[in-house]
C-alpha cells in the first residue's frame, strides 16, 4: 500500500500496527459566546455552575488502592447496571488510566463486576485473561505482548493487570477477568486459528479437512500492512471464506455446550477481522462504514460475554465509543454505547471523562509513528470545560440525569470539548455532554501515563 493510501484510511486512526481505539482530536479551542444562564419558573436566571455545584461530589483521587468513601455515590448512581463504560478523553493520561484501576476495583468490591473490558482485539485480551488465572509468566511481560504498540502499553496498565491477577490468587473461587472487545490490532497468530481448528479437530472431525482448507490463505494475519497489500478482491474472498467457518461450526447439534459457544465466537473474531480488513483504503467515504462496523462490533462482543459468563463488565474505551452519541455524529453515526443501549437498556450506563489542561499521548499522524506526548493549557471560553472546571472542587462527578434543571439544560448543549485521540491536532468536534453520558468525572488537570519499564 503506498503512502498516499495509508494517508487515506480513517481520519481518526483506522489501521496502523496496532489498530487502537479512537476519539476525536481537537485542536486549541477558539473563543466562543458562552450560552446565557437558563431563567427558572420563577423568572430568576440561575448560574449553571452553582447548579452544577448542587449535583457534583467531590472526587478525593484517581489513584488506586485509596480509600473509596468518596465512591460511594458514584455506586448509588451505577445502581444495578449490569455494563458500565468508563470513558476517556485522551489516549493516554495518567489520571485517566488510574481512574479506570480505581473504579474496577470499586465496583469489584462492592458491586460484584468481575471483568474489566478494553478497547483491545478479542485475541490479546484472551492472553490477558489466561494469565490472570494461570499465573504463568508475570504482568509487565503479558502487558508488553498484548498491548505493545498502543497507548495502554504504559505502567498504568500494568498495575491493573497485576492487580487482578493477585486479586485472582485470593480468590480462586471468585475471579476477575479480562477481555478484549475490539476488532483493534487485527493481528491473529496461528496459536487462535488453533482455538476453532482444535475445536472441530476433537468434536467434529469430518469437518476439519474443509475448515483447513477455508482458513487457508488468511492464517495467520501477522502483518496488517503486507495483508492489506493484497487486492481488495482477494481480501472479500478471504473474509468470505472465514464467514463460511463460522457457518459451518453454527450448524453443529452440539450448540449448547461451552465448547462449542467459545469455537463459535472465535471464529466469529476471525470472520470479523477478515472483514475489517475488506475496507477499501483509498475510498474517504468509507470511514463512516468502518466505525459503525467497529463500534458494533464491539457491543456485540461485550453483550456476547456478559451473556455467556453473567459477568458483569467494566467496558473502557474512547469517551467517543462508550457514549451514546459521539462528537463527530456523521463519521461516528452509532456509537458502542449507542448499540449497547439498544441490546441492554438500562442494564447499561456510561460515565464520560473531561479536563481542563494537562498532557496526553497522540501522535502526529493517524498512521504509524511514535506515541508522543502533547499538551494543552486551561479551556478556553466557550467550552464545556471551561465551566466545568469553575465547579468549586477540583475534582468531581455528577449524575448527569438527576443534576439541577439549569445543570441539564447547560449539559444538553453541544459545545467544544477536548476528545483526543490517535492524531493530534485534529478538528474539533461539539459535544453536548448531557445527551453522551449518565454520569460525568470531571478532572482539573491530567498528565501523560507512565512509560513502561522494561
């Protein structure tokens, strides 16, 4: 594929070695009006900030292994839900990952979760998983083989993995779990074709000859780049071939076994990913297919789990993926959160981040290149952080369904937020932060995440 193509697959990142997830990049935020304060019934026009201060609770930290008083409300407010998204604005600021750590092991304790979700492919996360409940091997290196490439490779990440595989060891009786959602990283080893080959070898080996035969050509993906070199007809013929596995292994009349769910929903990974990879690059319109394809994806893998374990299930991703609409509707016309809302209802609910300053990890370019750290100053007016950040806490959250009518109306207003992502600078995009999210966590000022350490 040559250099004017790659420039050319998504805006936001589509495919680049590690296919990572996404949000919308923008750039410094101009000055704009701020909206004028909402009159209540009685004619007085109230401050939405003082509204805003009415719903907020203060946050006391982001870092795990605090005291978790502080939480207590964010629990009331997750009430029953049965998937949560946890959200962030950049790839790559500290508090952001921290925060994730923090709530996992929160609703954990004191809500019954038992799986922490990541915008990852289905594959990395089942190494992940593996290693939580074996124990072979140790967290820096298991995080280092699934998450190198990506903004999630920092020491942040390793603590939670870390964290979960000792929670793991005193509990073998109530184990936590780790999955990858995403169709992220399209990579896939000959070791996960052996999942749905190995499958059919043992229960249906009159079969094995043709699924062999099927998978040929596409096992394994090792080099996205080489892959998507191939013609785009070869790719469909391919991804076909991969969708007939999967229709081979769901006419089995062993369909109600564990065995059998597990093969299934392998080869669906796989028939996903081949199809992911049927994009046709160096057509611009097909961005907007992709993220439908890839946010949908992902609900269906993380319903697919809670479904088939009963988990419930932390899911972390790009605000953009967790909310139920995004800041760029017509590129990201339905979100993650959107279809999960769909299939769950009120079984699910999202929690999106903001902040005023500080720095993250971006990239200068959607398509390879180095994770880089970049930074920027105090929201400007105009802003959705602007006002958040004039709240009297530092650091707070709010329901944003039960806040103060003059908190809703401000909140149901599309304003510029920041939403980084793969590339930086990036048009900006508007969100109205009440229609994205039930809940909101608001920090003052971030930091880039961790290098990790060798």
């Amino acid at each position: 594929m040559d250099a004017e193509s790659r420039t050319r697959i998504s805006r936001r990142g589509l495919l680049t070695a590690a296919v990572v997830a996404t949000g919308t990049v923008v750039a410094p935020l101009p000055v704009q009006a701020a909206r004028a304060a909402p009159v209540d019934p009685s004619g007085a026009t109230r401050n939405p900030i003082r509204a805003l201060e009415e719903a907020a609770h203060r946050l006391c930290s982001t870092e795990p292994g605090t005291n978790t008083a502080d939480l207590r409300a964010l629990g009331a407010m997750i009430r029953d839900a049965e998937v949560v998204g946890l959200g962030e604005a950049t790839h790559g600021s500290h508090e952001f990952f921290t925060m994730k750590e923090r709530v996992f092991r929160y609703l954990v304790e004191e809500k019954g979760f038992t799986t922490f979700s990541l915008e990852l492919s289905w594959s990395a996360g089942l190494l992940i998983d593996e290693y939580l409940h074996s124990g072979k091997g140790d967290a820096r290196t298991v995080a280092k083989e699934t998450l190198a490439g990506s903004p999630w490779d920092r020491e942040e990440f390793v603590s939670l993995i870390r964290w979960m595989r000792e929670y793991n060891r005193r509990h073998p009786y109530r184990t936590v779990h780790f999955m990858g959602a995403d169709v992220g990283a399209p990579t896939l080893s000959d070791e996960f074709f052996g999942r749905v080959t190995g499958y059919v070898g043992r229960h249906h080996p009159d079969l094995l000859s043709r699924v062999d035969e099927l998978y040929t050509g596409l096992r394994p993906i090792d080099d996205v780049y080489a892959y998507l070199g191939r013609p785009l007809a070869e790719r469909q013929r391919l991804a076909a071939k991969a969708r007939q596995v999967l229709e081979l292994i769901g006419g089995r009349e062993d369909s109600g076994t564990d065995a059998f769910a597990w093969a299934e929903q392998n080869a669906r990974s796989i028939a996903d990913t081949a199809t992911f990879l049927t994009i046709d690059v160096t057509d611009p319109d097909s961005v907007t297919t992709f993220e439908r394809f890839r946010d949908e994806v992902m609900a269906r893998n993380v319903t697919w789990w809670h479904r088939h374990t009963g988990h419930k299930i932390l899911v972390s991703a790009h605000n953009g993926h967790v909310g139920y609409v995004a800041g760029d509707p017509k590129t990201y016309p339905k979100t993650q959160g959107s279809f999960l809302r769909d299939a769950m209802g009120r079984d699910y609910l999202p929690i999106g981040f903001t902040f005023d300053r500080g720095s993250f990890l971006s990239k200068d370019a959607a398509l390879g290149g180095d994770w880089k750290t970049f930074t920027v100053g105090a929201a400007e007016p105009g802003s959705n952080e602007y006002t958040l950040d004039r709240v009297g806490h530092r650091d707070y959250y709010l329901d944003l369904r039960n806040a103060p009518r003059a908190a809703r109306d401000w909140l149901g207003v599309s304003r510029p937020t920041y939403d980084m992502g793969t590339q930086y600078p990036y048009p900006l995009g508007q969100i109205a932060i009440g229609r994205s999210y039930d809940v909101l966590i608001h920090l003052h000022a971030v930091r880039e995440a961790d290098r990790a350490r060798q």
